[in-house]
C-alpha cells in the first residue's frame, strides 16, 4: 500500500507541474496540537512538531494544488483505571511520514485555502508495542485536511485542521482510535 501511494503521488506531481503556470519550492515547519480519541486516552491535545518540505503548482490565479512531504511527531496519554484506586498513565509518541496532496485555493494574493486527503506512514510502529509483541498502531493512517494560509512574499503563515478517517487501532477487539491533529506554522518560500 506504502510504494502505491508513494507511486501515484510521484504520478501526480510530475503530471501536474508539467501543466503548471506558477511552480514554487519551499521549506515549512511548526507544531501539531493533537487529540488522539478512543475509550483509552486521555481526552486533551498533546503537542508535537513537524518539519518538511512543499510545493506549489498553481494552473491559474486561482487554483491549484499544494502536495507536501512532512516529518510528523504525534503525542498522546494513555489513562487505564486499575480497580476504583489506581490509574496508569503512559505517554504515546507516534512519528509519521505524512503526505498531504492539497487543492489550492487562492482567495487573493495573500490569502489561499487548502483541503485534501493526506496519507500518514508510521515510522515508529516497534515503540509502541503492547507486553505480548503486538503493534498498538496501524501503519497507515487517512486523514481529510482542511485551512488557511497568508502568503506575505517568500513566508507562508498557515493553520489547519486535520481529522482521521480510520481507526488506527491494530489491537484486536479493541475500540476505535482516531486523531486530531490542528497545525499551526511557517514556511519559506525557495
């Protein structure tokens, strides 16, 4: 499923930017506030960061798509009640390679809106096993994206929304886990 994704995206970007009236590289990081949701965590937002790289192949002035390559570091807390006494908790890192592909869309010079799907490979998977050896997380998760960005020059201010569409627990007879994840950061321009 991994190398599939991977190929159509490379299809997909190779294809586009030979259409492409506006071609822009640029360098982006900043912080992810996420909510990891199920019977098994903790309900808050836990920060993390992400680092990566974008592009920007516009096809007119006024739309266009933004497919982006990010590091993603992805916390949670996980709270089990032990009898009516005693709680454990355990903080949860998750570390994704997440590929968004974004429709662009360009209010005005400064201000565009982004909304797509992204797909999220979990790169750390073996540190995040249960006692017996089982993986707790999917390898994949499918998430929809939604936000804004300001374009003031070469810096790119933006903000967005994202939601998992999939359960991303991989225990058996378990309930559904789903993240939340708001972005907030800044990017560069190349």
């Amino acid at each position: 499923m991994k190398k599939i994704v991977l190929s159509l995206t490379a299809v997909l970007l190779i294809s586009a930017a030979s259409y492409a009236q506006g071609f822009r590289l640029g360098i982006k990081g900043g912080t992810n506030l996420t909510k990891l949701s199920g019977q098994s965590f903790d309900n808050g937002f836990k920060s993390g960061y992400q680092l990566g790289g974008f592009m920007e192949i516009d096809f007119s002035k006024s739309i266009g798509i933004q497919p982006e390559v990010l590091f993603n570091e992805t916390s949670g807390r996980t709270a089990t009640t032990l009898g009516s006494a005693f709680t454990t908790v355990q903080d949860v890192k998750l570390n994704y390679l997440s590929i968004p592909v974004l429709l662009r869309l360009n209010a005005t010079k400064m201000l565009t809106f982004v909304v797509g799907p992204q797909y999220s490979i979990l790169i750390n998977p073996h540190e995040t096993t249960l006692q017996n050896g089982q993986d707790a997380f999917k390898s994949g998760d499918f998430a929809a994206v939604g936000g804004l960005q300001i374009n003031l020059s070469a810096f790119r201010i933006y903000g967005r929304y994202v939601i998992g569409l999939n359960n991303i627990n991989d225990v058996a007879n378990q309930d559904s886990w789903k993240s939340q994840q708001i972005q907030l950061g800044i990017g560069i321009k190349l």
